[in-house]
C-alpha cells in the first residue's frame, strides 16, 4: 500500500500541478486543468468576494443573492433553469465561503456549450424576481432554524461567533433570522453590481476541452459580466480576547454533547503554517493520533476527538472537537485541557514527527488524483492569495519540517491561557462539572441554544 502511494506521488510530482492559467485585462482569470481521460468537464466559476463583505446586521446578503441567481435570468424563471441545467444531464451548485463564492458544474463534453450559455445567463443576466426573493428568504430562515437540530453545526457556529466576535469570520455565511429578515432587493442589487466584476471572477475547467474551446465558450457565455475595478474587501486580522471563556449553548434533553476548544490560529502564508501543519497532524489530525488515543482508545470519552487549522486570508482558528455523553463532558474537558496544555509546552517528538510527516505526504496523492481536484488547488492559491507555486511545493513544504522547527512552531502559535471552550449541552447538568473541570475560568456564559 505504501508503495502505490508512493507512486501516486511521483506521477502527480509538483509539474503536474501546472494548471494553465491565462490572465486576461479587464476580464476573468481563467485556469485550466485539461485531462481527456473522460468525456467530462467540470466548471468553477468563483467570484472572489464572499461572506465578509456582508454589511453589519446583513449576514447572508452574499449567498442570498449568489443563490437568486439561479432563480430567474434572461428570460428563464426558476423552473426553467433547473429543467434546462437537468436536460444537459449536468449539475450545478452553488458554495458561498468567507472568501468567495463557487458556483460549480459538471457536464458531459457534448453538451458544454449549452451548459456554457445557462451558467452565463445565471451569472451575467440575473432578473432578480421579488417572488422568487421572498420564497429564497423564506427557505434560507428555514434552513437557519433547521440548523438548531443539528448540534455539531450549533457548537461551531456559536464558537466562530464566541472566538472572532465582531469580525467577519464571527459572522455566520448563511445569515440569521434577523439578518436575512432586513435583507432587501436593493441590498441584493448592489452586492452584484460590486462582486459580480469580470475581474473579480475566476473561471476554471477541468476535463476534456482545450483551451481554444474554453476561451471561446468564455467569451460567449460571460460576456455581459461588467468590466470594472475589482472589489477588494480589507479585513484586518481578528482579536484574541483573553483569558478562558466559558459559552455553554443550552439545549434541552440532550445525551451528548458537543465541545469546540480553541483559540486563533495563523495564515497558510505564515511561516509557522507548514510546522505547525505537521505538529498538529501528530497531535489531533488523524485517528491514531495523541488526542484520538487518549480521549477516545484509552479512556472511551469520546468516539472522536480531533485538532484542526483553519484556513483564511486572515489568521483563522485552531480548535480541538469532542463528543461526549453529557455524564463525560467534564471528564472529557478536564483530559482536553490536560493534554492541550502539555502539547504547548512540550510539542511532539521524534517519532510523532515522523508519522505525521509520512501521513501528510503520503495522503496527499488523494488530493491530486484528478483534473477537479488540481483545478480545486489552483483556485485556492487565487481565493486565498497565496504565492504562485504554493501547492506545487505543498510535499517539499512539509518534509523540509524539523523536529525544532515543528516544537518551535507550537511554542509560539499555541498556548493555553486564552481559549474559547463552547459546549453544546443541558446546562443545568453540565454546568458545575465544567466549571469545576476548568481551572482560572475568565467567564462564563449560558446561552439558549435558538438564539441568533
């Protein structure tokens, strides 16, 4: 098995990543990932502008109005899109980030033209129907409150909101019921004019077409797109408050529960990203790792218990996930704690050093293996502006890590002292027991588990 991921690797080498990018004045970004292994294409068209550019008090103004689009241009309605994108036996949805905005389509090669001329009236001929508002309002409200039923999507969205708190990355991308509730069809008309630039926008293809045909089906499709500047929305990097916060989302008649703990994390760009990439692979990155063998196999507090890095433009988070039974939390915290505190003090070693480093590059053939998925990291260095070259150097990047570098890293990018800990939970049973499992708790905060 070690061998054929081996393999992989070399066939998809740093040259392979190559993806063919054509920059045009004025116009689209076009990158091209060409494959004739199957009669198939798949489009990305992403805007790069997404979530943080959403006002105060309008969160979710960037995906309502990305999925209006969809829902009447040129002379189809809603209905007819569907029918149509249906017909060409093709897909297309649409993802709406704090970066950006990814509508994204997969269609067989005969019919690209067709797809080509539906995705570019979807994106440069909206009609923006107030019927068709009113019912995407109504379903995006639904949706939100759906969410409450969900308790691991409610524990990350109360932590985002607990750990960047009026930043934009605290803002939730699919809005809140007031939020959306204070939306309108100007507000709808003006994100467009703004962030639906041709020059704001990225198209990608992967699969069987040239570059001929790309750019003519291009120049066809999205050729009403409006030429102007491209927005740029300046955010400056989030604030870390101090001290241990305490946010206990209330939710009756709950068995387990749902714990995000963490604090801000660091840029892909920084130069600890790479070390730290590796140390916390070793730490809570895969299912053998420290923080899996001892919350999960050697004490059964959790089924799962991982460690991740997000990744923004701006520094992002850097969080540990439990699930305990509810009876556990504080015992499961308690150990988190625990361990998080001597993996800031002493980091990893040698031998963790090593797996996570063999893991890390060996597993990176999977994000390689296809035109799409190369397409995915070309897209990615551009939405996240990350230096060109940056996943072509991605295996290098992480087999150059020390030992010192990687513990360098940890020292001082994580630390223990301030962290936000969001529990999902019945607080009248869990609150004392968390209380007395945190030691120099700052606050402590219960918050009803349907609060906006």
């Amino acid at each position: 098995m070690l061998r054929s991921l081996s393999a992989a690797l070399v066939a998809f080498a740093p040259s392979a990543l190559a993806t063919e990018r054509t920059e045009n004045p004025g116009g689209p970004l076009v990158l091209l990932e060409e494959s004739h292994d199957l009669p198939i294409v798949t489009l990305e068209v992403v805007v790069r502008t997404g979530s943080a550019a959403d006002p105060e008090g309008k969160a979710g103004l960037a995906e309502l109005t990305a999925r209006l689009l969809r829902r009447g241009a040129a002379r189809r309605s809603a209905r007819q899109i569907d029918e149509a994108v249906d017909r060409l036996g093709a897909t297309l949805s649409i993802e709406v980030g704090s970066s950006s905005t990814h509508f994204t389509g997969e269609v067989l090669r005969r019919n690209l033209e067709p797809f080509l001329g539906i995705l570019g009236d979807v994106l440069a001929r909206p009609t923006f129907p107030a019927r068709e508002m009113e019912r995407l309002r109504r379903q995006m409200i639904t949706e939100v409150q759906g969410l409450r039923d969900d308790d691991e999507s409610l524990a990350s969205r109360f932590f985002r909101k607990a750990l960047f708190g009026a930043h934009a990355y605290g803002r939730p991308a699919s809005g809140t019921e007031a939020s959306l509730a204070a939306i309108t069809v100007d507000d709808v008309r003006r994100h467009y004019r703004t962030a639906f630039v041709a020059s704001n926008v990225i198209v990608g293809a992967a699969g069987d077409l040239d570059r001929a045909t790309l750019r003519e089906g291009i120049d066809e499709s999205l050729s009403g797109l409006r030429r102007g500047k491209r927005l740029r929305v300046r955010l400056g990097a989030p604030a870390q408050a101090p001290g241990r916060r305490l946010v206990i989302v209330d939710k009756p008649d709950r068995t387990q529960a749902q714990v995000y703990i963490g604090h801000l994390g660091l840029r892909p760009t920084d130069d600890d990203y790479f070390p730290l990439t590796v140390a916390n692979t070793a730490f809570g990155g895969t299912f053998t790792a420290r923080l899996m063998k001892e919350v999960r196999s050697e004490r059964g507090l959790s089924y799962g218990a991982y460690s991740r890095i997000g990744r923004e433009r701006q520094p992002h988070g850097f969080w540990m996930w439990t699930f305990p039974a509810s009876a556990d939390v504080a015992r499961c915290v308690a150990l988190q704690m625990e361990l998080f505190g001597r993996f800031a003090a002493e980091g990893i070693t040698e031998a963790e050093l090593e797996f996570a480093k063999g893991y890390l590059v060996k597993s990176r053939a999977f994000e390689l293996d296809t035109a799409p998925k190369r397409l995915d990291l070309a897209v990615d260095e551009e939405v996240l502006r990350l230096p060109r070259g940056y996943h072509a150097r991605w295996t290098a990047s992480v087999e150059a890590v020390t030992l010192e570098a990687a513990n360098a890293a940890v020292r001082r990018r994580i630390q223990d002292r301030d962290l936000v800990i969001v529990v999902v939970a019945t607080a009248s049973e869990v609150r004392e027991g968390l209380e007395q499992a945190i030691p120099n708790l700052a606050s402590v905060e219960v918050v009803p588990y349907d609060r906006d």
